[in-house]
C-alpha cells in the first residue's frame, strides 16, 4: 500500500497541474460554448469574397469549383447564376461569395476544437486530454483507499461514466 507521502505528493502535482490547466479549460468553454451556436449567425458577421473562375460554367460546374456545404443554385440566367450564398457573372467569371464568420480572435477559438493532426494546434489538445487524464487518476490518489472519502468517490465517479455512457447512447 502506497504511503501518506505518495498521496500528499499526487495533490501537490494534481494542484500545480490544477492550476496550469484552469487557464487552458478558460479557453475550450468559451469555445465550446461558442461552437453549441455554430448554426446560429451569433456573434457572426457578413463579408463578401470575390474568385475569379472560369467563365461559362453551368450549375454543377460551379457548385463543384465553388466547394460550398449546401450548394443550391436558385435561378440561371445566360449570364448570370444566382444561388444560396452568391451570385456568378458567365461572361466575366466572377463569383461573388457572401459568407458569415466570426471575428479573427473567436474564428481561432473555433478553429480549437476542430484540430485535427494536420493542425499544430493538436499539441495542445493531446496536452489537455493527457492533463484531464493525470486529474482522473490523480483525483483517486488523493485520498487513502480505505478512506469513505475515496470509496464515495469511486461511487460518484462510476456515476458520471454510466451518466456520460447514457447521454452518447441516446443523443444520436
């Protein structure tokens, strides 16, 4: 069985590491909360982008250039397609684009969440789940395992899985 100094040395690591790690959990809320409005036009603002394509394109050629999620084009015209987000001019090729996004400082709090390993930001998300692992363990080194405290907190923590198990199962 491991000695009182163990335990008192896994809640000195679990505090510093408590504390490094508020300040990065203060950044993947307010990004959270920000992507449970990602469908919203929330703190969004419209700007206008111009490309120049080749000329003549029909419809699906456009839709296929373009890359556009919902693509739907409402009304063609020999000159001119008009659809969901923009317009293009067939003599001319321009595509003018209007799209909704969030401001540069909360466009990159988004961008957080949806790293991926081609992102440099995935060095921090595997720092911060690696983090929330060591608080998992570390929270029931705390405590002596004969003490009610920690069998409480198995009990609670069993909980919360069988809780976190229930809302993936029946969300989908």
């Amino acid at each position: 069985m491991a000695s009182a100094k163990f335990h008192n040395t896994f809640r000195q690591y679990h505090r510093w590491l408590g504390f490094f790690l508020a300040g990065i959990m203060a950044v993947y809320s307010i990004s959270g909360i920000l992507l449970i409005f990602r469908s919203t036009d929330f703190l969004k603002y419209d700007y206008i982008s111009q490309q120049q394509l080749s000329p003549n394109l029909d419809g699906i050629s456009l839709g296929q250039n373009l890359r556009m999620r919902n693509f739907k084009v409402e009304s063609e015209t020999p000159q001119r397609i008009v659809f969901n987000d923009g317009d293009y001019d067939k003599t001319s090729g321009i595509v003018n684009v209007s799209k909704k996004d969030y401001p540069a400082p909360l466009a990159k709090l988004v961008k957080l969440h949806k790293a991926n390993t081609n992102s440099p930001l995935f060095f921090l998300n595997i720092t911060f789940g690696l983090g929330l692992l060591f608080f998992v363990i570390s929270s029931f080194l705390m405590f002596m395992p004969r003490a009610m405290t920690y069998k409480n907190g198995l009990k609670i923590a069993g909980s919360g899985v069988i809780f976190a198990l229930l809302v993936v199962i029946f969300s989908a």
